[in-house]
C-alpha cells in the first residue's frame, strides 16, 4: 500500500544534541512537507520541498534543518538551537502539480526532552 | 493572504445529536478547502475537499461540508454523532499555483453517551 512512513515514532533529544527524523514515501510525490503540531496551535509549517534538492522556509524553520536528496525522503533534523522542540512532528506529501489535491500524512513523532 | 478561522477549540455533544464545526476562510481567489481529522498520536486523514465543483461535499464517515462562498465558510456537518467520532477535526484551505496548506487551529469534538 502506498503511504508515508515515520520513524521513530517516539524520540528523547538530551541537551546540545541533533537529532533527526526520517520521513519517506512511496506516492511518487513530488512535494514534501514538516508540520509541528502544539497543543491548541493547529499545524505550522516548517519547511517544505516541491522537488528533489530544492526546499523551502516555512513559518518556523528556526532551529531546524531538511535535505531531499531523493524524492522519496525528507528528513528533518532538530538542531540543538531549537530549544523548545517538545512537540509532535507530522509529514506530509502532494502531488506539486495539482494545488486541489490534498497533503497525505504520516503517523508522526513525538519528540521530548530527558 | 489565506487564513482560517475554526469557532470553537472544544464541542461536545451527545450521541446520536448533529455534529456542526465550523470554518471561516479568507482568501482573495476562489478556494480549495479541506477538512481533516487527527485521531491521537495519529497523522491527519482527509474527510473530504471542495475543489469548485459542487458545493455540498460529501466525506467519508458520513461528513458533509458545504461551500458558501457569500458568508466564506464551509462548515462541517454530522446528521448523527458516534461515539468514534471523537477526535480533533482541522479545516485548511489553499490556493490554485499555491502549493501550501494553511490550516485552522482546530476543533476538538467530544461524544457522549
């Protein structure tokens, strides 16, 4: 079946550490997305990519760094400046061409603080 | 520039009773809107979309939603709550050529017995 995958689908950050999430389909989409999802927040968008080796900021890329050096994988990683990452972490997917089609989601992470 | 507003963070109503969330949008162009739902420490799962063909949607689950572009809304509709229906339902509207996702903060529905 096709779909977004997420992994792990929980993660402990210690202080002063990176550390990165992994997201991969297997849609064949061409653009790709990082949500972080607060409590009472909604989704804000973190960064995005519509094709291999080009992404974009979104609202609050501060702290955080993507690659998409293949189509299929957008892993996003948690820098040690981001000091408050406690939060959930949702990826998503579309197809580029089509602004009426929806974003497919994963499963998420949840990533806390020791 | 997009946005969307979802009145009311919490509902609750009783099973069997009509489900109503509401969702306001701004937007300069005509709209794509779609309604979400988020089981917990799960991802979002489409419930349906409206892309400029017939205003009354109809979703998965028994959802509805329908277009009013006069009062900028598309407010989502249950003839009668379920029990599984409780869950954190989001609203999101975007653009043709603009290939975001701008999402409302969020209603979570509560049902009870």
């Amino acid at each position: 079946d096709g779909g977004i995958t997420q992994s792990p689908k929980y993660l402990f950050r210690k202080e002063g550490q990176n550390v990165t999430l992994s997201c991969e389909q297997n849609l064949n989409h061409d653009a790709m997305y990082w949500y972080r999802q607060d409590p009472g927040q909604g989704l804000r968008l973190i960064y995005y990519s519509q094709i291999v080796n080009d992404f974009q900021k979104g609202d609050i890329a501060e702290g955080y760094s993507v690659s998409r050096e293949k189509k299929e994988s957008f892993p996003l990683t948690v820098t040690s400046a981001q000091k408050n990452p406690t939060a959930f972490y949702l990826c998503a997917s579309s197809n580029r061409q089509y602004s009426n089609q929806p974003q497919h989601f994963g499963d998420g992470t949840r990533l806390s603080i020791l | 520039a997009q946005s969307v507003t979802q009145l009311g963070s919490h509902v609750s109503v009783s099973e069997g009773a009509l489900v109503l969330l509401r969702c306001n949008y701004s937007s300069s162009v005509p709209p794509y809107l779609f309604w979400y739902v988020q089981y917990p420490n799960q991802g979002l799962q489409l419930l349906l979309k409206y892309t400029s063909a017939a205003t009354l949607v109809k979703g998965i689950n028994g959802f509805e939603a329908e277009f009013k572009k006069s009062e900028t809304s598309f407010h989502l509709t249950k003839p009668s709550a379920h029990m599984s229906d409780a869950a954190e339902y989001f609203c999101a509207v975007s653009e043709e050529g603009y290939n975001k996702l701008i999402f409302g903060a969020g209603t979570r529905l509560a049902v009870h017995p």
